[in-house]
C-alpha cells in the first residue's frame, strides 16, 4: 500500500473567537501529493484547490453513491451518474 508521508498541506480556516487564521495538516502519501500539485495553478492555495475538487464531487451525490455501492447495486460509471442526476 505503500508507506504514508507526512505531508503538510495548509488549510486556513478561521476561527471564530479571534479571526486569526488556523492550519491544520493532512497527511498524504507522496504520490497523492504529486497529482494535486498538478491541479494546483497560479496563486491557489491547496484549500482552494480541495474546496473546487469538493464542489465538483458534492458530498451529497458521493454519499448516495456509496449507500448504492453498500446495497450492492449494480456499478455505474461517473458519467451516469451525472446524467442520472442532471449534473
């Protein structure tokens, strides 16, 4: 599975006593890390980055496709998906 690598990626968010920054850390393996910095262009952040790849994948669609997945339903692709669900 290959071995996980402690890579800081910032993400701000602000916190509500003081308005000051706060950052946290995800870890990613070194591959992962690799393919966002392909995404990554101009003067975005990495919490830019991962906030216009959540938009694009909105939690709500990931969820019922997992509950899909659990009730063992056939596999559709990301396609279908989207069409099925006019995105």
């Amino acid at each position: 599975m290959g071995k996980v690598i402690n890579i800081i990626i910032s993400i701000i968010s602000i916190d509500v006593m003081t308005s000051a920054p706060k950052y946290t850390t995800i870890p990613v393996r070194k591959e992962t890390l690799d393919k966002l910095r392909g995404y990554k262009v101009g003067g975005a952040t990495y919490d830019d980055l991962i906030n216009d790849l959540l938009t694009v994948h909105p939690p709500e669609e990931f969820f019922l496709e997992h509950l899909r997945r659990l009730r063992g339903e056939k596999r559709r692709t990301w396609a279908e998906i989207k069409e099925e669900l006019e995105l």
